[in-house]
C-alpha cells in the first residue's frame, strides 16, 4: 500500500498541471485508485487521502476504466456522458460502490449514496448492499504495525473477503459454494451461514422494477419550491415519500427510491425508511 502511495504521489508530482477535483469523487476511495472524467476521454483523477487530482493522458490517448491506465483512444470505451439536451443517463463509477454518476444536457453529476447503501447498476438506484453485485478494491484496512491477521468482509460480495496485515489488505475469493462468515473468520458453506448481503435477489422479486430513464420535461411540483433557473437541485415530490424530482436548469424529471427507501428533503437524498425526514400532502 506504501508503494502504491508513493507511485501515485510520484505521477502527482510529474505531471504538468495538477488541480484538485472541486467535486471530490475519491471521498472513501482507496489511495491509488484513478476514476475517470465523465465530461473529456483523455482525462482522469488520481485518489491520493480521498481527494481526487485531475491528470491528462499524453495526446492520441484515453482513460481506461478498466486496466486504470492510458491506453490507445481506438481501443477504450470512453466513459462519457452523451450531448443530448434531454433525457437522464447514470453511469457506475469504476471499482467505487457507493458513487455514480447522473447525465444531463451533456453534463456529468457526481452523486453519492448515503447511509453505507451501494449504486445498484441494475435500476440505477442507490440501495441496500445486499441486492447489489458491485465488486469493490479490497476493503479498507486500519493503519498497524501489528503481526496479528484481521479478517474483514469486502462491500456487498459475500464470497469475497480481505485479509489485513500491517495496514495492507489482501482480497481473498472463496471457492464455489463457500461464503466468508465474519463470525468465523473462514470460507464455510453457504448452507450453513446466511449472507447479510446476497446478491440472489432481484430487481424484480423485489417489486422494484428495472429503472427507465425519464426525460427532463415540465412536471407537477410542489407550489411552494420550484426547480431553479440554473444549476442542480433534487427536491421532494408533492404525495409520495418514495419519489424525487432532479432539477437541471429549470426542467425537472421524475425519479424513484428502491424499494424500502424514502427520499429525505433535508439530505437531498434516498435512505432508509427510518432515518428519511418525508413529509407529503
């Protein structure tokens, strides 16, 4: 992990001009781990303590996601958000569980999901880990100086699981039919452990059907708060405390909370039912 930090402090130091994200896309990210920019191929950030530092790829490259490094532009699948004026698309954040990224008018918004829930690619909603298939970095490991082994369960993979030594994380994969039991600190039967945060669910049995876009049109709000002029904003919906509505630049467009989450006004944002501020008509 030392390593790792000071190669990527070293590229910081190397590169011809460095500034710091003013939307921190490496909050609870791991040092080391690169995102891409949603609004220009050739760029990306470099997470270094969780503040993320705009670097540029040499001339004739892009960013690729997936092997977190340049590569040839004729070969990468660019990460960016499309032109078009209306419409919504989202976008998963690489190897990050928590974030992701709403696109409108051609324009790139970084969103977090709170209260430890996960981006489910699935419906494009933030939901609870447990009906999420996201494969997150080995998970992070307090500093030590100890000998002695920690075991620590990995995000929402319950056949995944990250053996700490000295402050440094080693990912570890169960085999077939094994999931790690915390209680054990060992690879058992999936017979005899039940998972907290299965993934066999689906968006379907939940009742939460797959997410469709929507447009960004006009829509009925609530008369006392309207969608501003310029800018983004996500405010309540007039009669349901599982619906939302995401404002950019005057037009608004309807979303939805997964299933056993309320939009909460003062956050901004979908949590669990109990701890959501809803107050509808």
């Amino acid at each position: 992990m030392r390593n790792t930090l000071l190669s990527v402090c070293a590229l910081i130091l190397l590169a011809g001009s460095i500034e710091a994200q003013v939307v921190n896309v490496c909050y609870g990210a791991q040092d080391g781990l690169f995102i891409p920019d949603y609004t220009n191929c050739s760029n990306y950030y470099a997470c270094v303590n969780q503040i993320g530092y705009l670097q540029t790829c040499p001339s004739g490259y892009s960013f690729d996601s997936k092997a977190q490094a340049c590569n040839y532009a004729t070969v990468v699948t660019c990460s960016t958000c499309p032109s078009p004026a209306s419409g919504l698309q989202f976008i998963a954040v690489p190897n990050v569980c928590d974030k992701y990224v709403i696109c409108a008018g051609g324009s790139a918004f970084m969103q977090t999901c709170m209260d430890g829930l996960e981006y489910n690619n699935e419906t494009t909603q933030c939901d609870f880990s447990r009906n999420v298939k996201c494969n997150p970095p080995p998970a992070s490991c307090p500093s030590s100086t100890s000998d002695v082994l920690t075991f620590v369960p990995n995000g929402g993979e319950c056949t995944r699981y990250t053996i700490c030594y000295k402050g440094t994380g080693y990912i570890q994969q169960c085999s077939s039919g094994l999931v790690f039991s915390p209680t054990q600190n060992a690879c058992v039967l999936a017979s005899s452990y039940t998972c907290p945060t299965s993934t066999s669910s689906t968006a379907a049995s939940r009742n939460n059907s797959p997410f469709i876009r929507p447009a960004l049109e006009e829509i009925e709000l609530n008369p006392s708060a309207g969608c501003p002029a310029a800018g983004t904003k996500f405010l309540p919906h007039v009669r349901s405390c599982s619906k939302y509505i995401f404002c950019v630049n005057g037009k608004a467009a309807l979303l939805t909370c997964a299933s056993g989450l309320h939009f909460d006004r003062n956050a901004e944002a979908c949590r669990p039912v109990k701890d959501a501020n809803c107050q509808v008509a």
